[in-house]
C-alpha cells in the first residue's frame, strides 16, 4: 500500500513541498529511506520505530521503503519523522483517514523514542507555504504553535504525542490552542538617550547597530565603554510580528569572503610527503575512502555473502544501487548488464559476480574526450557553469593555477556578477595562481564582462580564457536565458573554433545534478563535466548516470582541498580506486 504524507523542508531559507511517499509491501523485513537525506534523516527510521512501538502500535515484520520526493534535492533535519510516522499508521491501517486530512494538512515534527513530539526549525516559512499553496492547515508540535500563530488564516493543530495525531486523523479531534503574545515587551531600565557627550562612541555604536556589523570598545577605566555598550540593544526599536514575517522568506547574502584559504595551496610540490610517497593510486584511493568503503563496500559484502544466484539476488542488489544515488533508470541497466553477462558466461557462483560487475560499471563511463583540449596560437575559452554551492569559483581557481604550472597565459572572467563576494573570491584566486582577472562592479551585465574578458584576452597574447558565470537554479528560466546569451557572445567571438563548456557539478547531491546537466546541456551544448567534493560522498553514483545518460566526458574530479586534489578524470583508475 502507498501513501503520501505532506511535509516541507527548505533551500536556504525558502521552503518548498516533500512528500513523504510511504510503500508496505511483503518481503523480507525491510526499512529503507531514500530522496537525498542527511544522517538525521537516515536515523530517522529508529526513532520512527520505536516511537510507534512505545505508542502501542505494533508494526508488523514488512518491506517498508519511505522515499523524500523530490528526490534530486538534499533534505536536512529531523522534522520528517512525524510524516514518515503518519505514512506508517495509515499505511498499516492503524489510523483511517475518512476526512482526507494527508490532502490537507502538512505534518512536521520530531519523534522522541517514548512517542512524544519534538518542536522543530522553520515553523514560520512552513507556515508561509502552506498559505501560498492553499493549503489548509498544520500538525506541528505544540513548542511551535506560538511561533506559527503570527501566520493567520491557517488552521494549526497542536499535538505532543503519535495518539493526539492518531485521533486528529481519524476522529477529527484537536486540542484547544493556547496563544500567548510571541513578542513580550521589555521595558529597559537604561535607553541611548541618556548617554551626554561621547560623540564619536556613540556614532560608532549607531553605525554597527544600524549595518548589523561588529563593534570593539577600547578606552581606559571609566571612559564610559560599558556605560554605552549596555545601551546599545536600545538603538534600534523591537521588530514588529509583521515584520518578522516579512523579513523570514528573504535570503540575505552574506558579503562575506567564503573560507578559501584552506583551499589555496601554491604549488603542487607542498603536497605532503606522505601522499608522495603513496604516489597518485594509493591516494586516490585514500580520497574516494567513503564511496569505497560505503557504496562499493556495501556491494562487495552484499555479493560474497550469497549463496545463490537467483532473481532476489539480483533485486536487493538494484535496491543498493538507487540507494546509493545512482538512478533507477541507470541501475535498471546496470543489473540488466550484469544479469546478461553472468548468463553468458556460465557464472554460478556468487563470489565470481563482483568482478563482473566492475567490468560492466566502467563498461557505463564515457572513455574518450576526457581532455581539456588546448589549441597552439590560439585563443582557448573555458566556460564554467553550474548553480550555487557546487565550487564553480575554486575549481576555476584549481584549473587557473595548473595550467600556468604547464606554463600557459590565463585570464579569468569575473562573469558571477549577482552573488556577494564571488568577485573578490575570483580575485584571490588569481592572485594565488598568477592569473591575470577581468572584472566588473557587482550586479553588471555579465555578458559585457564576458565580451571584455575575450577582448582583453585577445589584445594580451593569453592562451586560456576561463569565465566564470553566477551560480543558477536550473529552473530559473530568465537566468538560464542570461546564460544563453553568454554562450551566443562566445560563439561569436569564435566562430566556428572549439571552446569547452563545462559543468560543475557537487558530487554530493545525489540525481540532482542529473537533472541539473540535462538542462544545461540544452542551453550551452556542454562539452564535460568536473564534479567535485567526491571525497565527500559515500555514495559516488552520479559519476555513473551523468556519463551514461548525457554522453558526455567527466574531465576532473574533485577530491579534496588543495590544487592537485582538482584531478584529471581516468575511468580505468577511477574504477580501481573504488572496488579495489
């Protein structure tokens, strides 16, 4: 029996809709949750357990698999348990929903092993969700109903334990709510107003409260620096209930520089000794230890551990895989493969299946243009592209900085004029690198640094040009047509000349950037992939799916922080690194 259980989660801070999909089925017993969640997520099915147990519903021994839809986008947090819960109790039949109240309502919280539910983060953009989507109201634990009540007009239902949910879905039953004023008004002994004199302390203190910035006071005893500083909190008047709402759904950038300084290694020569001394293998196998030891050691132990060859071996062995990110449609062909050698060749036993399957997973990855071609005499673009957070801006740094160690000329485009601090991140890198940098103000035309970024490049005599370009959701379409427009600004500065265009991708993010790479690949005609932060991921299945479904190169992989960790991608030892 499948169910659907409405909850919500957040990029940010904006919030957007999960359903908790909720399949019971016979079969071994079973509790697997799938849809890109973090560890709290993962944990989850214990406390679920438990709590269900504690609350006198005896689950029964069944295949129970809870996928997070949509799955492509990384979820966080331990409010999924009360959905997944009610997923569960409707599913088994120990609650009838006879007023269609999962339509309805959206359910969030956390699960304490007795049964009791937990307050939970974000009440007051779920709340915002469900008024924009027409929704008609809440389950949320009773530690969230003041927060939430700043929301009007849609119904809340406070519970703190699995039975009060139990009986709000099946006989209707709410408790009465208790709404106490969410801001309480302080009254302060001491105000601003009072402080005479100090002039420059007291502008000083008006600026930091009116920036939101930091402020240090340094004076001798009894210059008066405590006097101001316990008057500072009343600068500024207290936020309203409105504008608090008003303010909570706005991502604010934060103009700060991102850590890079860990990132930034000068040369590849300050690689440790040790990792010398392992040589490039051994530490590529060192780097890519999660997937090896998670994925591909799942894998291994699953498949040494059978006795037979039979169709439920082969079963559990695709459920593995779309666990481990690699997408139903490429697991589908992977245990197909699999399936077809193994026939072939007579296999019986279960022990000669896992190199088998290795031989088929490399079978799967885009052998050929894995090389950034560099033309003699010529003007050789680089175009980075990608969405926010997956490393566009240090993996062009790691690039900048190998091919001047191979002795070229590069220029960096500064194209990331809409996020805060991309500029000056870039700028760091070429200063780091000896790269020489093209840039504009933030917030102009990226095209027109674009065009001035192949016009300096040109005048100069420099032999890469790699621009970087603002991180874009790939359902944003006015920014995918802004991009558009550079990849038209490039072709005309080239003609019919090759240039690369290539996607970044988070190695982390699961299918996700599956869906990312097709859509991009449509409006820039991408020539390769590098997926970073693979030394991150115990699951590595992206690497798979992005070159057998869009059929085209990775040509680096990141795995760690420094510059040589940005590697050239090579199937034959990528394969090793992780089965071996």
């Amino acid at each position: 029996m499948n169910i659907r259980v409405l909850s919500s989660s957040y990029l940010g801070v904006e919030p957007f809709l999960v359903e908790a999909e909720v399949d019971i089925s016979s079969g071994l017993p079973f509790f697997s949750i799938v849809g890109l969640g973090d560890t709290a997520i993962s944990e989850s099915k214990d406390r679920v357990r438990t709590a269900l147990k504690n609350s006198d519903f005896k689950m029964e021994p069944k295949k129970i698999i809870v996928n997070l839809s949509p799955a492509g986008i990384k979820k966080e947090g331990a409010q999924f348990d009360l959905p997944i819960a009610v997923g569960i109790m409707v599913a088994m039949g120990f609650v009838r929903d006879r007023n269609s109240t999962l339509d309805n309502y959206l359910f969030l919280g956390e699960l304490s092993l007795d049964g009791k539910i937990r307050g939970v983060k974000g009440i007051i953009n779920t709340m915002i969700l469900v008024k924009e989507k027409g929704y008609k109201g809440v389950v949320i634990p009773e530690d969230n109903v003041q927060e939430a009540s700043l929301i009007k007009g849609i119904d809340i239902v406070p519970v703190s334990t699995l039975r009060e949910v139990a009986d709000f879905i099946s006989k209707g039953q709410i408790k009465s709510l208790n709404i106490k004023p969410f801001l309480e008004e302080k009254d302060y002994s001491i105000d601003f107003s009072e402080v005479k004199g100090q002039a420059l302390g007291k502008r000083g203190l008006e600026i930091a409260a009116a920036g939101g910035h930091n402020i240090i006071l340094i004076g001798s005893p009894g210059s008066g620096k405590s006097m101001l500083a316990k008057r500072m909190i009343t600068i500024l008047p207290s936020m309203s209930e409105e504008e608090i709402i008003e303010s909570t759904p706005e991502e604010k950038e934060k103009n700060l520089t991102e850590p890079i300084l860990e990132e930034l290694e000068e040369t590849v020569s300050e690689t440790r000794k040790e990792e010398e001394n392992k040589g490039f293998f051994t530490s590529l196998k060192d780097k890519l230890f999660k997937s090896r030891e998670g994925l591909f050691g799942k894998l291994k132990s699953f498949i040494l551990g059978r006795s037979v060859i039979d169709f439920e071996m082969y079963e559990e062995l695709e459920d593995i895989l779309i666990q481990s990110d690699i997408g139903m449609d490429m697991t589908v062909k992977i245990v197909g493969a699999l399936e077809k050698e193994v026939k072939k060749r007579g296999i019986k036993d279960p022990k000669d299946i896992y190199p088998i399957l290795k031989e088929v997973m490399e079978g799967f990855l885009v052998k050929d243009g894995n090389d950034i071609i560099i033309e003699e005499g010529k003007l050789n673009v680089i175009l980075v592209v990608g969405v926010n957070g997956v490393g566009k801006t240090t993996t062009i740094g790691k690039l900048a900085a190998k091919f001047i160690k191979d002795g070229k000329k590069v220029i960096l485009g500064a194209g990331d004029t809409f996020r805060a601090a991309a500029i000056e991140q870039l700028e760091e890198w070429a200063k780091r690198s000896g790269a020489e940098i093209v840039k504009s103000t933030q917030g102009s035309d990226p095209g027109a640094v674009v065009f001035d970024t192949l016009a300096a490049a040109e005048s100069r005599g420099a032999d890469i040009a790699i621009i970087d370009t603002a991180g874009r959701l790939h359902n944003k379409n006015n920014l995918m047509k802004e991009l558009e427009k550079i990849h038209n600004i490039i072709k005309k500065k080239l003609g019919d000349q090759h240039y690369e265009s290539i996607l970044v991708i988070d190695g982390t993010t699961g299918q996700n950037g599956l869906s990312q790479a097709k859509v991009f690949n449509e409006v820039t005609d991408l020539t390769g992939f590098i997926i970073t932060k693979l030394d991150g991921t115990a699951k590595g299945g992206i690497v798979f799916s992005i070159s057998e479904e869009i059929k085209k190169p990775i040509k680096f992989i990141g795995v760690g922080e420094k510059i040589e960790d940005l590697r050239k991608f090579d199937a034959k030892e990528y394969i090793q690194a992780i089965f071996d």
